[in-house]
C-alpha cells in the first residue's frame, strides 16, 4: 500500500484527503495527524471508523466502491487473518473489529459499509 497523492483538509489541523493504492485498488481515507510523503509505503492495516451491515458475501469479488464524494465506502473483502481482524482488498489492508468476524472464517468475503476509513 502506498501513498498515491494527498489534499489538506486543514493544514493547520494536519487533516488530509489520502488515496491509498496497492496499484489496480484505490481508497480515499481520512488521515490526522498526516504526516507521510507520496509515494511512501504504509506499513499499518488502515483503520474502519465504524461498520454496518457486516454479512458473508455473495460475491467471488473484492472492491471498494465510494459514496459519492464523500469517504463513506461500501466494501467487499477477504478475511486474512480472522483473529486479528485483518480483511484485504488486493494489497490493501484493512483492521476491523474482529468481535465482528465470529462466525466468518479466514479465505472468505464479506461485505460491509463504513463511514470513514483512516490512517494513523
């Protein structure tokens, strides 16, 4: 995962827009404080501010789809390490509250929305 390019949202808060890729995904995420370079590698899961809708997939496919232009994202994603709460969507690593993931095991897709995603 790397830093494709950034906007401050309020510099004087260190709040940026991010796009982290892994080169075929994109996400737009939500950083404070921000504090990397473009083109630098994140070596952290990114972080989901909340969940809704957490379900097993029907999909044999991962992606994030954005909402609208806002950070909200509906996901689609495979379990990699259920007791850590680790999903991936190609090279892009996502934390989740593993609580969430009982009855789901690692190699499978789920599906959930967020309203934000984050760096730290």
């Amino acid at each position: 995962m790397i830093i494709e390019s950034f906007e401050w949202l309020s510099l004087e808060a260190e709040e940026a827009e991010v796009i982290v890729s892994d080169g075929t995904y994109k996400i737009v995420c939500f950083s404070q404080p921000f504090r990397y370079e473009v083109g630098e590698m994140l070596e952290e899961p990114l972080e989901v501010l909340d969940i809704e809708n957490l379900h097993l997939s029907s999909n044999v496919f991962v992606g994030a789809e954005r909402i609208n232009e806002s950070f909200e994202y509906h996901i689609s994603a495979k379990v990699i390490d259920k007791a850590e709460g680790i999903v991936q969507i190609g090279k892009i690593f996502i934390s989740i509250d593993n609580f969430l993931l009982k009855y789901i095991d690692n190699n499978e897709i789920v599906d959930f929305s967020t309203s934000r995603i984050d760096i730290y």
